[in-house]
C-alpha cells in the first residue's frame, strides 16, 4: 500500500488544541488461547532527499522513543530510503504505525519532498 505523504500531511495533523491519545488506535488483537499477539511492522519511505535522509532517521528514532506504545523501534537510512520497523499489539495492518510515521516525517524533515510510504511487511511474532 503507498500513500503519497506530502498531499495528506495536513489531515493527519490534530488541531493544536487538540490532544492525541496513545490509545486512538489501539484494539488489542487477541490469539485463540487469550495471550495478546505482537505485530513486527516495517514501512519503507521513498523520496526523502539524500542530505535528509542520515539525520531525518536518527530524529524520527527519537521521536518514536517517546511513543511507548511501540517498542523495538529501529529507523533506519539506507541510502535511497527511510525504513521504520516496530512492534506493537495493536497495529495488524501497518496503517496506525504509517500514520505516526507521515507525522515524524514531517516533524522531523524539513524538505521531505513527494515521496511515499508502503508497509513492507506485518508479521505476527511468535508467543513469548
């Protein structure tokens, strides 16, 4: 799935006096004996401009340091490429976590340009 982040930035964004909730998308995914499950999503952005990319990924890791309801948060540069990949218990589509991401991208990168963002994957990890 891509979405083109540049042209929807703005609806993503709450009004400044509004206050976002940790919990806005959660609906916990349950297996069949009850345990909670645990997605590994990661999303790759493409179009970010190569001077952005090295510092955009070192920022948006910390912006999501603060964001606890993911954890194993990993943002990485890989030349051409912004890739995001993170875990939580809540997100079985990808599409939470690429939202929170159009907004660091945002937040983060000051020319981020028309690029887009697919989810790369969504795996179920292994009960632990």
């Amino acid at each position: 799935m891509l979405r083109s982040f540049a042209r929807y930035f703005a609806a993503l964004r709450p009004p400044k006096n509004a206050t976002v909730s940790a919990t806005r998308h959660r609906s916990l995914a349950l297996t069949k004996n009850g345990t909670q499950r645990m997605f590994r999503i990661v999303l790759v952005c493409t179009g970010i401009p190569l001077t952005e990319g090295p510092s955009g990924a070192e920022a948006i890791q910390e912006e999501f340091a603060h964001r606890s309801w993911h954890s194993n948060v990993k943002c990485t540069w890989d030349g051409l490429r912004l890739i995001l990949q993170a875990d939580n218990d809540f997100d079985s589509n990808g599409l939470a976590l690429m939202d929170e991401f159009s907004d660091a991208i945002s937040a983060c990168i000051s020319h981020a340009g028309e690029g887009s963002i697919e989810v790369l994957s969504v795996d179920v990890l292994a009960d632990r």
